[in-house]
C-alpha cells in the first residue's frame, strides 16, 4: 500500500477534479457515470451520447439505457464497448 501512495504522490495528477469540469467515470464494462453534463443528444439501445462542457462523451454498446439522470449526474448502464470524449461541437 505504500507504494501506491508514493506513486500517487509523485504523479501530476490533481486528486479532485477540476471546478466545473465534468468528471467521467467508467464502472467496469456495465456502468458509466457522468456528473456536470449538459444534457442527452443521442440516444438508442447501442449509442448515448452526453453534452459536456467542452463536446460530448458517446457511449457504445448493447442493451444500454439511462439507468439514473439528475441535473448534475447521468448513469449509463448496459454492455459497455467503447466509452470516447468528442472536443467541440
């Protein structure tokens, strides 16, 4: 365990994320969490695509829905392929 904190430590890596910068995180190949987005622009069964505050963040796989969405958070769960950040747009 002490290894994992010395390496944590030397790394750049801020520990929280950005103020206002969406935090994205992936749960194995069954689960996406996305907290700060800015809405759903696609949606079907193998493609959800998230408004985020610098472009979009698409999902692909199977049987995917939107299992829970807030203002602030957006769970995407399903069979998880493939998981990109789009810049712009």
């Amino acid at each position: 365990m002490k290894f994992i904190e010395q390496l944590s430590g030397a790394t750049d890596l801020p520990d929280a994320p950005i103020p206002g910068q969406p935090l994205i995180e992936i749960a194995g190949e069954k689960r996406v969490l996305i907290e700060r987005h800015q809405g759903v622009c696609h949606y079907c069964r193998q493609k959800i695509a998230i408004k985020v505050k610098y472009g979009q963040v698409l999902v692909n796989g199977d049987a995917l829905e939107l299992s829970r969405m807030t203002k602030d958070l957006i769970i995407i769960s399903g069979c998880i392929e493939s998981v990109h950040l789009i810049k712009g747009g």
